[in-house]
C-alpha cells in the first residue's frame, strides 16, 4: 500500500455539491490490543484511537453522511454539507458490531460496512491476511439486520469470493480474484470464461445478502480495491452503482460513481490522522528507472530467476517511486517490437515475463510499474510491412532506412491491431500507467503510404500532392499538425483501451530535446512539448547531450531547465531522463558524474528524475551514487533550490 494513512479525497462530481469535499476512510478491524503503529496487522486500528479520531470528526465540524445522502445529492438533491465524510469498514469483521456499531449509535454517524458473504456462509477456516480466521471471527448475519436497521448502517458487497488471489501467470504468482484472468498450468481463462466467473460470484453475493437482510445492495467495495470497467458494468446491472476503490481518483462513468478511498494504516495517531485530514499532500517526486526486460529474460529459468532476484533487490535498495517496465523484445536490434513479453494475439511472446515481473516490483520493491510499449514500431507477426510509414524525397517514395520501422499511424488495420496489443497487455498484467515509447515521431518527408495520403486528400483537398505539402509554407504547418495531433490521438486511445482494465492508468510520453531546443523540431519529429503537458500525466524528457551530440554538456542542460521552467507546470509533469551510456561510443557515463548531474538539476529545480538503462547484472551506475543522486529515503532525497 502507499505510504499515506489518509489522503483527502475531493469528489470530481458537479452533481454532488459545487465545491465537494467528501473525504472518504477506508478502514478494517479494530481491537483493544493493537501493539501502536507496529502490529503485525497493519490494517488494525485501536479501539482508544477511533474513538479519538470519531470525537476529533465531531469538534472540527466534519460530517458523516450515509449513502443515502450521497445518491440524493448525485441526483440534484440537497447538497453533501461541507467537510462531509463517509466512514467505510471492510472484510465484515466482528469487531464492527463489537467496538465499531456501538461508537456509530453513540456519534450518530452512519457508515458501510462490506461484507464478503462466502465467509459469513462458511462454518471452515479462512486464510485471512497470512493467517486462519474462524466464523467466530466474521459478523452474523443477525447481527447485520440488527445495524441495518438502526438506520445507521450500510450493508456493501466486497464479492462472494473474491477476496483472495488466484494463478495469473505460468509462475504460479497469485494476483487479485477479481481483475486477474486465471492461468490453469497450460493456458489463460477466457474472456467469457472470466465473466461468467465474474457475474456468477456478484450475483450471488447480492442474492445473499437481499435473502438475509431483505434488501440489495447499492454499493460494491472492490477487494484489494482492484477493478475494471467489466466488472463495473457487472455490478451496475445489478443495482450496485456506488464504487468503492483505492484508486487516486474519483469519476461517474457510465451510471457508476467509482468513489476513492486511502486506507487508514499503521494505526495512526491524531496528529497523523488530522494532519492528512486536514492538509493538502504535497506534490508527488518521481524518480524512475527504466528498465530493460532483456536483462531479465534467460532462456536458462533458474538464471532468469537469478537475474529477478538480482533487479528486484537493486530497485528496493534504491528506494525510488516508479519503474518503466519493457514490454516488448527487439531481438534483432532494429528497434522494432519482433516479440513480446506478454501474450498477445499478433506478435511471437518471447516469454510471458512482463506480468510476473511487474507484479514481483510491486510488491516486493514498493514501486508504481508502468508498462512501456512502442506506439509505431511492431514489425512481423500479423502486421502487415506494406502498413509502415513511406518517406518522400526527391521524387522518389521509399521507407526511412535511417530509423526503426515503424506502422502508420493514417492505416486503421494497423492502429486497430496495435490498440489489441494494448489491450492484450492489460488482460494479462497489473500495473500503474503506460511509457509510449519514442517512436511516436514522424520526420519532416513523413507518411506519405496511401492511408496517409488518403486523409490529407481529405483534410486539404482531393488535389494535394507530396511536393505541395513539402513546397508550401503554410501547408507545411498545418501538415506538421495534423501529423503531430494524430499521433496524440493514438496514444489517446490506446492509453483509453488500456484503461477499460485499468481506471486508475497514469500516462507517459518520451520526448525528445530538440522538440524544446529547436523550434523546427515540429516538423521533423511532429512532437510539440506544450501539447504533451495538455494530454499526459507526465513528459519523459530525454535529456541525453551525448544522444544529441550537444557539445557543451551543461549548456544543454541549462538551456533545457530554462525551456521547461518556461512553461505553466513545466516541473511539475516534466520527468528529466538522463542517459547512463554514451551509445555513440560505446561506453558507459561515470556513475560519479551521473549522480553530481542529478543533484546540480535539483539545485536548478527540476523535481522529477529517471535514468536509462540500468544495468542490475553489471552493477551500472553503482547503486550508491543512484542513490545520493536520486533516492527519496530520508537520508538521500532531493536538493532543495
């Protein structure tokens, strides 16, 4: 889980009030005899601390409000009051009727409580959080009709059974029930396989628990608070339209409000508990590693293994915020996706590495793992080489032999087969957000393939020619934007794909420098820097003097810094990616160096770092200048200007 106890949550739902501020609590089990911030349970919280925090609620005028009242302000009804807050407990604990119901009737203050009905309908033992429970240790169902009909008390789904992990993967790695297609030994569940696995469990669910209380639920917590678009449509068919998630963000999509959540953990004192309640959390760092699959990947198991072991313990050392993941193979070298590293149904998979690999960095290394993907080049398997891009020069319509192939993005075949790739990817793995690969470029003699032309003739007249475009200023201009718009949105719809799987998904683009340095690069790259701080959660800008052969080291990076400190929120979504090899010759940068770069770009200002590539089997850079020049533990962390 992220380090937070509590975040604020601030509904992003006109309907709900014209500046809403439900803050909303997600919290588990509560005893008498939590050892402080140290239980081995670090989802219980003391009896002594929630009544604390339930008084602290009440003298600084926050408000608990039912779902009653959150449904009645979604449809234009009376406004949620200021400061308003609802209380969620999850698993269906007994220690809500015990410790929790009798501090709601005293307070007065209503909340939901999610139950997973297989283990109220158990009488067996159930792995509960690395440990065995007993039916002693769940409510009864006479017990829930008793608080429902205080009034007081909101019964929720938190599934049938799907509170646990399943097989995702040949690795035998257990992933969330819920969001994770089940991998038998020899292949992977269907698609009607998974949704008929799906609505038979939250069907029953809810069919238990209108048979014991009488009536359905409306609200379905996610366990783990992992979901989909699929299973949102599942529960909103039946009569679930209230979402409760862990994801960052809160929406109404498609009649169901996905409401947010920050667990309360670590059992958290007042002054923890009023200070994330009350203040707003600073903007957060990134500092990532870009990591190349290939490292990891051995034909030999127990060395594929072995190498891991090797990343996985670098990374948790290193003690940084996210990891971009490759998720393709390019055996060849030139530098097109032959393979993948998931499976797919367009390219050869090379292993089904890539969900295993994100899954062991996420929880073992504590980093956000985003996938990175090319957006152009996937070369052989099912697509087609007469769908690539085609330079004109000279008269003379041919491929760019200087640079890695790539599709064009005018060729609906090709885009189509590329968004199934993505989506191929999001079936098969868990991870945070998407890197689009720097091959979403096209140069200034670029696309003129027969998809290409086809739509300029419609955008600029059925009578447009190469030369016309290339000769005429202002045509010129408008061609370089609408190749640089299409190109956004393709990235647009391959990172909305993804995010059918995916809601919370946070989005990345590379950037090249001279898209800042030079004012022509429009037309040679067609990437703009001011459109990509519109359209993605962040800009991996390579700042790589030896890649651009700059002859003076710091003016390059000084001329950078002051391009983004230029623009609004140019450090805030700018991630500066520095390069650990001077491909040009072959030779690694000295990691000493490399870290003095890292701290003199914090004193200039820059927030967000990364590097490329790490070489975990070679130790480069050395994991203790990585370290002083980027880490966020306590004892590292970033210059202040």
């Amino acid at each position: 889980m992220r380090g937070s106890v509590l975040l604020l949550l601030f509904l992003a739902m006109s309907a709900l009030a014209e500046e809403p501020s439900l803050r909303v609590i997600s919290y588990h089990d509560i005893r008498d005899d939590v050892a402080g911030s140290f239980d081995s349970d670090q989802y219980a919280v003391s009896t002594g601390n929630l009544i604390t925090q339930f008084s602290w609620l009440r003298e600084h005028g926050f408000q608990p409000v039912s779902i009653d009242e959150i449904l009645a302000a979604a449809d234009n009804g009376p406004p949620l009051p200021d400061r308003a807050v609802l209380l969620t407990f999850d698993d269906g604990l007994e220690s809500f009727y015990t410790k929790v119901y009798p501090l709601l009737r005293l307070f007065q203050y209503p909340a939901v409580v999610s139950v997973v009905t297989s283990w109220i309908e158990s009488d067996t033992i159930v792995p509960y959080d690395g440990r065995d429970r007993s039916g002693d240790d769940f409510l009864t169902w006479k017990q829930i009709v008793e608080m429902q009909a205080s009034g007081l008390v909101e019964i929720a789904s938190h599934s049938h059974d799907l509170h646990h992990g399943i097989i995702g993967n040949p690795q035998d790695n257990l992933l969330p029930a819920a969001v994770t297609r089940f991998y038998d030994g020899k292949s992977y569940e269907s698609d009607p396989q998974y949704r008929e696995r799906i609505e038979t469990d939250l069907a029953l669910s809810a069919n238990i628990i209108k048979t014991r209380t009488g009536r359905a639920p409306r609200v379905i917590t996610w366990p783990y608070g992992a979901f989909n678009e699929e299973l949102a449509t599942v529960a909103r068919a039946l009569g679930m339209t209230i979402s409760l998630t862990l994801e960052p963000e809160a929406s109404v999509r498609d009649g169901t409000m996905h409401v947010n959540r920050y667990l309360a953990v670590s059992n958290p004192s007042l002054d923890i508990f009023s200070a994330e309640l009350m203040l707003d959390q600073p903007p957060e760092i990134v500092r990532v590693a870009q990591v190349d699959l290939d490292y990891v990947y051995d034909a030999n198991p127990q060395q594929q293994e072995a190498n891991l072991d090797r990343l996985l313990d670098r990374i948790k050392a290193l003690e940084i915020s996210h990891v971009f993941l490759q998720a393709f193979a390019d055996p060849d070298g030139d530098g097109g996706a032959d393979a993948l590293y998931f499976p797919n149904r367009h390219l050869p998979v090379r292993a089904d590495l890539f969900g295993r690999v994100a899954w062991q960095l996420k929880t073992r290394a504590n980093v956000r793992v985003y996938a990175w993907l090319p957006m152009l080049s996937f070369v052989g398997g099912s697509f087609e080489p007469d769908w690539r891009t085609v330079e004109y020069r000279d008269g003379t319509f041919a491929p760019d032999l200087h640079s890695e192939p790539r599709l064009s993005p005018f060729n609906a075949e090709a885009t189509a087969h590329i968004m199934e790739v993505y989506e191929d990817l999001a079936k098969h793995a868990r991870f945070e957000g998407l890197l689009f690969h720097d091959d979403g470029r096209l140069n200034e003699f670029e696309d003129f393939s027969d998809a290409a032309i086809a739509i300029y003739r419609d955008t600029f007249g059925p009578d447009i020619t190469p030369d016309k475009l290339l000769d005429d200023p202002a045509l010129k201009e408008q061609w370089a934007q609408l190749k640089s718009r299409t190109l956004l949105e393709l990235s647009r719809t391959l990172a909305n794909t993804v995010r059918r799987y995916h809601p919370g998904l946070k989005t990345v683009r590379n950037l090249f420098a001279s898209a800042l340095l030079d004012e022509q690069s429009l037309h040679y790259l067609a990437q703009d820097f001011d459109q990509y701080l519109e359209t993605y959660d962040y800009a991996a800008l390579m700042a790589m003097p030896w890649l651009e052969a700059a002859e003076d080291e710091h003016r390059f990076y000084e001329q950078l810094v002051a391009a983004v400190r230029d623009r609004k929120g140019g450090f805030e979504r700018t991630i500066f990616e520095l390069q650990t090899v001077n491909w040009r010759q072959s030779s690694p940068i000295d990691s000493q160096h490399l870290r003095q770069t890292m701290r003199w770009l914090q004193s200039l200002g820059v927030r967000h770092l990364g590097y490329y590539p790490d070489d975990f089997i070679g130790g480069h850079p050395s994991l203790e200048d990585l370290r002083y020049g980027m880490s966020l533990a306590d004892s590292y962390g970033e210059v202040q200007p």
